[in-house]
C-alpha cells in the first residue's frame, strides 16, 4: 500500500483501478481535483497502467481483493466498483473468482459504502442481456441469458451485483447508482484478451490471418474509452439511481469490422473462420436514450477516430 495524507478533497475509492477502464477512471478523478484511491489484486489489471499516478499526492493504492473484507481508513464520498475479470479469456479460466467478485465483493463494499455514508456505483453490462430477444437493448429489457453455461459466471455475476445494490438502496438507503457498458476500447486494453478488437488488431499487427467466431454477421457496437468515462463521471453526479446504457449505438458486424481494421492497418490478412462459441450474443447495441435524455449525454469519438488512437498504442506495445 502506498499512503500519503489527503487533503480536503473529495475521497473516491476506484476498484479494478489497474484495469483497463479503471485506471481511465482514476486519471478522470485525479483531473477533476478528487483524492483517489485505486484498489486491485492484480489477477487482470496491471501497475503499468496507473504507474504515472504513484507520484501524486492525491493518489494511493492499496493491492487488496474485494472478495476479503474491505477496509479504508477515513472519510469515502463516492465508491466505484469496476473490479471484475471483463473478457471471455479470463472470466472462463477463473469462473468461480468471477462470481466471487460479483457477490462477496459487491457485498463487502456495498457494507463500507453503508458505514462511509458514501454514494456506491457498480460497473454493470450489456452481457446482462444475454444473447438478446430485443434490440436494440434498452434498460427496460430484462434480459435472456444461460446461468449454467460459460459464460452466466460473468453474465449472473453481473445480474447479482445490480439485485444486491438495488435491495441495499431500497433496504437500507444507500445512495446507489448503476451503469450498464457496452463494448468499450481505446489504450491500456490488454493484448490478446479475447475480444474482437484487441484480437484483430494484435493478428494484423503481426501479420496474421484475421479469426471470425461464426459467419461474422453477429453485431457489437464500440465506444471510445473517452465517451465511455465521460457517461460513467456524469451518471456518478447525477440524481439517478435505476440502470442506464452507456455506449456507442453505431452497430457493425463482426466481419465488416475486421474490414475495417485491414484496411486501417493496411494488412492483406486473409479472413478465416471458426465455430461461434456457446451462448455468444448475435446483436449487441445500446438504446441510449435515458443516457441522452438524463445524463445529456452521448458519444463524440467515432470508430475510425477511435480505432486511430488505439492502433498506434498497440503497434507500439507489441512492437516493445
């Protein structure tokens, strides 16, 4: 752990905070003057992404998993609990820690969240709708999702975390708020993690063939790890404290998106093609309008500006 004294600022506390989302977090409370501090035991997360943030004096870290009682001496305004395995690749190798994560840690911090009178946001997902019935998939939609197949260890984990912060706000009164992400990227993804994007890029970038799961005419929809911060840091602020979907509603297919990043990475990859895994989603897009409407948000990065940005950061990790 790394302790420094705090100032009059607001406290947050970030877990996940070397993750891939979480240390953009970090970076976003620390620019708008907060005392943070990151919580993460490092089973996906890594120091290099919040290593530049060891040298302030509103910054510290503790190195604690969430499944264990949490403890954070002083005064907590907000809790923002990101902690979790995100990608296919890890939530399939460590299934039970995934749960783990999603029940006994969501409770060991909605309880300090509780003591601390601290207001509590939970990082949520669109894989809370499984393989979805309705699109695009809007807050209300309650989902059709396998609990017993690969991938309900993540989805039910997920599922769980929004029952046991809702039943806390409406049994104890806690001060809650509840984000739902879609597919997120830009720099600090880890390489090879499974998704689609970090996996064509790394494959192009290296010059090899570009692997579709299926026939490619499943969707997904990205947005920038820019637009998605900004629509976490307004719902944190704001009064509201059902579920909203933040991401970017410019659906693509899966094949028309490794077109895409050929043609940016001016690679001449083949596409080859392999089995769809169990109870992968077919559609994936996000009806945004509570975010617009409540929040007054909606995403500025497009795609290809995006894609820009996070192709230089893996060109230059890869060439490292």
């Amino acid at each position: 752990m790394v302790n420094k004294s705090s100032s009059t600022r607001k406290r947050v506390l970030i877990t996940g905070a070397a993750g891939f989302i979480g240390s953009h977090l970090c970076d976003r409370f620390i620019k708008e003057n907060y005392y943070v501090i990151g919580m993460d035991n490092l089973l996906t997360g890594s120091l290099d992404n919040i290593k530049h943030l060891f040298p302030l004096e509103n910054f510290e870290f503790y190195f604690h998993d969430v499944t264990k009682f949490v403890h954070v001496p002083g005064q907590l305004d907000y809790i923002l609990h990101f902690a979790s395995p995100a990608s296919p690749i890890d939530y399939l190798k460590v299934p039970i820690q995934t749960l783990k994560v999603g029940s006994l840690g969501s409770h060991n911090l909605l309880g300090l969240a509780k003591e601390k009178k601290a207001r509590f946001l939970i990082a949520s997902t669109s894989e809370i709708y499984g393989d979805p019935d309705v699109h695009p998939q809007n807050e209300e939609y309650w989902g059709n999702v396998n609990p017993i197949g690969p991938r309900g260890v993540y989805d039910e984990a997920k599922r769980f975390m929004e029952a046991i912060t809702m039943a806390y706000h409406t049994y104890h009164g806690l001060d809650i708020r509840i984000v739902r992400i879609f597919n997120t990227f830009g720099p600090r993804m880890r390489l090879n993690d499974g998704r689609a994007l970090p996996e064509f890029l790394c494959q192009a970038i290296r010059g090899e063939d570009i692997t579709i799961f299926g026939d490619g005419s499943q969707t997904r929809s990205f947005c920038y790890i820019d637009d998605q911060v900004e629509g976490i840091y307004r719902l944190l602020l704001s009064d509201y404290v059902y579920p909203i979907n933040i991401g970017n509603p410019d659906e693509i297919t899966i094949k028309e998106f490794a077109e895409e990043i050929i043609k940016l990475t001016g690679s001449n990859q083949e596409i080859i093609y392999k089995d769809l895994p169990v109870d992968d989603p077919k559609q994936r897009q996000p009806d945004i309008t509570k975010a617009k409407e409540i929040l007054g948000w909606e995403p500025k990065v497009s795609r290809a500006e995006g894609l820009k940005i996070t192709y230089e950061h893996f060109k230059k990790k890869l060439n490292a």
